[in-house]
C-alpha cells in the first residue's frame, strides 16, 4: 500500500545537529500531511512537528526554535531538521503520512529511527 522509509538518526552530542529524511512511496494520489512523532520506551508517542499541504506548520513547543519541517512534494519527502539537540530529545523518531489512495484516506508510520543525543 504506502511505504515510509525513514533515514538521518544517529548518536550526536548535545547542541549539535542531525537531518531526518523520510519518503513514502506506494499507492499515493496525494498526501495531505506528513510529520514526525517520537517515543520513548514505556511513554507515548508525541507530535514532534507535522506539515500540511498548503498551511503552516506545526511543532511541539518542546522543539519550537530549534527543528524545521519541510516537504518536497515532487518526491513525497519530509525533512526534519534539528539543531540545538538536547538529552531529552533522545527518542525513536517514526514519520508519519496521511494519504489519499486506492482505498480511500490512509494513516501510516515508518519504522522509526533512533536519535541519541548524549556526551
């Protein structure tokens, strides 16, 4: 159906910066938002920041100021850039993407890609 592969994670210091990347690929007519939640073992999984065709974007507070979302249509990617990192962004980062396709409107997630962010 829609695939979402996900790259970018990694272990960086604190204060530094690492990129996300995410593409979907399947049977998309249209996407209507991509974003990126992350989850830590035994919590819930949070809105870290989505991006919506033709509005703007949308962060969590904990993250405002220091990541960016972004889109290119043409390749039905979503980028997550973010800077200033902090232990607390340590997390498993899953894309997500809303779709419209053969069977309708559709909800799904990437595998997920570890962020540590330690000394």
């Amino acid at each position: 159906q829609v695939q979402l592969v996900e790259s970018g994670g990694g272990l960086v210091q604190p204060g530094g910066s690492l990129r996300l990347s995410c593409a979907a690929s399947g049977s998309i007519f249209s996407i209507n938002v991509m974003g990126w939640y992350r989850q830590t073992p035994g919590k819930q999984r949070d809105m870290v920041a989505t991006i919506r065709s033709g509005r703007t974007p949308n962060y969590a507070d904990s993250v405002k100021g220091r990541f960016t979302i972004s889109r290119d249509n043409a390749k039905n990617t979503v980028l997550l850039q973010m800077n200033s990192l902090k232990p607390e962004d340590t997390a498993v980062y899953f894309c997500n993407a809303e779709t419209w396709g053969p069977t309708g409107l559709g909800d799904y997630w990437g595998q997920g890609t570890q962020v540590t962010v330690s000394s």
